[in-house]
C-alpha cells in the first residue's frame, strides 16, 4: 500500500492531484476508524469476558454466600425480605420464598443449571450444524438437496411444540433437556457453515490446495475451518443466550 505522502507526489507529477488526494484521504479516514475500531473492541470485548467470568465464578463458588440448601425449607422464616430492608432477616441476605428458602440458594442452584444447559446445548448445536454444514458443501448434489431439505424442515418446525411434545412423551429428565436444547439452532449452524465454507473453496487458496492435491480432510479442516471459525463463533455468542432464555 502506498503512503498518503508518496501517493500524493504521484499524484501531482501525473497532473492529476485532486483524485488521488481525494483517495487518499478516504484511506486515511478507513484507516483511522480502523484503528479505532480495533482499540474500542478489545475493550468491550474485556468487559464482556470479565462480566462472564463473575457470573461463572458465582455459578462455581457460590456456596460462600449462603450456608443452605436451595430445597431447605425454614417455615418460621417465610416471605423474609432482604436483610438491607426493614424487618429482614441477616440470615438471609435477600430473603425467602413463600415456603422459608433462602434466595439466594436458590438464585445459584438455578444458575448452575441455565450455565451447564446452555453449555452443552451449544456446543452439541454447535459440532452437529457444522458438521452436516461441512458434508453439504463437500458432497454437493443429492447429499446437499437432502441435508437442506431437513433443515428448512426444522426451521418450519416449532421447537418450543416440539421440545414440550418430547418432554411429555418421554419424561421430564435433565439429560433428555439438554439434548433438546443441543437441537435448537442447529440449523443456523448448518446453513452458516455451508455458505461460508463454499465461498472459501471458491476462494484462490482453496481452489490452489485443491490443485496441489491435497485431500479433503486438510482442505476443510486445516484450511478452510480457521478462515471461517470467525462467523461460527459470532453464531454461538447469538445461540448461547437464547438457550439461558428458553
């Protein structure tokens, strides 16, 4: 790339100085915003870890702050309010439910299992739509009809429908909840992985490790998975937050 000083002496020995500074400028505009941007997002990139790494911490160690079970039941201290207002309990730093359980207790035994769900229906989301995403683009023709034909199926699919009928037919258990959180989303997955890993193999490199011979296997995964794990990753930060919801 040519510096803003050298283009504009290039510029005026061609007799043509206001295009290219005009251009010149732009690129030092770019550039500027560029910079910041690539200042301002680590920043907010730390708070976001920070704020999740408190939430992990108090999921993992929360038993500091309170010495009873979530399912401990005080009768003689029911509909407590917090120990900082007027008739709180210091036992009971935010109070008790209607059957006397502390609230706190039960505000980390609940997020213990929002983090543990939301962990593993992510990731089990995650490695099936990128792995049926990959075979697609690899296979191309009946392989791909038939692996985007389930997955429009299980976009038109309802999945809290689903998930309730699953529950119903087959009992309420922690494991069968996670595996259905692991299919929510899968599909965005798939259908991500497949456009950005045909449009990598489009791409020079993949079409020139193709040419060299390489096999399948180091083309996608040692080539193309890195250059596209960046979108990937931006799908899971949108996947991990919707399953805490559900």
């Amino acid at each position: 790339m040519v510096p803003w000083r050298n283009a504009k002496c290039l510029c005026e020995k061609a007799q043509i100085a206001s295009p290219c500074l005009q251009a010149a400028n732009r690129d030092n505009r770019t550039l500027v915003m560029l910079r910041f941007s690539l200042r301002a997002s680590p920043t907010l990139l730390y708070v976001a870890f920070a704020v999740f790494g408190a939430i992990a911490l108090v999921a993992v160690v929360g038993n500091v702050f309170t010495t009873y079970s979530p399912t401990q039941a005080i009768l003689t201290s029911r509909l407590k309010p917090p120990s900082f207002l007027e008739g709180g309990d210091p036992r009971f730093l935010l109070g008790t439910d209607r059957l006397g359980r502390d609230m706190i207790a039960r505000l980390i035994f609940g997020l213990r299992i929002s983090l543990a769900v939301a962990v593993a229906g992510t990731i089990i989301g995650a490695v099936l739509g990128i792995a049926i995403g990959f075979i697609a683009a690899r296979f191309r023709g009946v392989v791909e009809e038939g692996l985007m034909m389930i997955v429009d199926l299980q976009v038109s699919l309802p999945f809290i429908l689903l998930a309730l009928t699953m529950l119903a037919f087959f009992g309420n258990s922690i494991t069968l909840f996670i595996i259905l959180m692991g299919l929510h989303g899968w599909e965005n997955y798939a259908r991500l992985t497949r456009g950005v890993v045909l449009s990598a193999a489009n791409q020079p490199y993949g079409k020139a490790i193709t040419g060299l011979g390489a096999s399948s296997w180091r083309l996608y995964g040692r080539h193309i998975l890195p250059n596209v794990a960046s979108a990937l990753i931006v799908q899971l930060t949108f996947n991990f937050p919707q399953i805490i919801v559900l």
